[in-house]
C-alpha cells in the first residue's frame, strides 16, 4: 500500500480523470484543447513549483512524491528515491510539452481525427 496518505475524495477522483484524460485526450479531443490543457498542467509546476490538485486531496508535494508514485504504489509497486526522483523531474517537465508536440503530430501531421469532437 502507498506510503503516504491520500484522501479518496471527489479531488482524487478528479485527479485521476485528469490524468487518464491526459494520456488518452490526443485520441479523444481536438488539439488545441489539448495543447491548452497541457500547457496549464506545465505552467502550475512552473509557477508554483507544485501540483495543486494533490493538496486537495492531502497528497503530499514533497520528497518527490507524485501522483503516480502514490497510484503506483496502490498497485503493490514501489520505487528507490533515485527513481522518484527520476519520474518527479520528467512529469514536471518535459512530461507535457512531449504530450503536446504527440498531440500535433497524431492529429495534424497523421492526420488522425479526435473521436469525440
């Protein structure tokens, strides 16, 4: 079981929409709702340093702890702090511009249409 606490509240719930809507949305929704949405995921880690929907929760944003270090965790698996830390720079950085510049190519370059809009 995951280390640190976390409240399965609506936030978590929330939380773990955004992020399966982060990783399928480039098949679901149009670019630009995408890139947008990517860029205010980015820009919360670049202006507060943190992600603010894990304080909603009550997970905490230390000690490279993330999100999905805790669903991870949930899973039985568990991580050196070598690797967490690993998993916290690149969700924090080059995590979202990647998904952005996949969502582009899939959808403009492929030609590939988002299923729901």
């Amino acid at each position: 079981m995951a280390t640190q606490g976390s409240t399965l509240n609506t936030a978590f719930w929330l939380h773990l929409l955004l992020l399966v809507a982060g990783w399928t949305g480039p098949f679901l929704f149009p670019w630009y709702i995408m890139v947008i949405g990517y860029a205010l995921i980015f820009f919360q880690f670049l202006i507060f340093g943190k992600c603010l929907v894990n304080e909603m929760h009550e997970l905490e944003n230390e000690n490279y702890y993330t999100f999905y270090t805790f669903l991870f965790e949930c899973l039985g698996m568990s991580f050196s702090k070598k690797t967490q830390k690993i998993m916290f720079y690149f969700i924090r950085w080059p995590l979202y511009p990647l998904l952005s510049a996949f969502t582009l190519f899939w959808q403009l370059y492929l030609g590939f249409k988002p299923l729901l809009f």
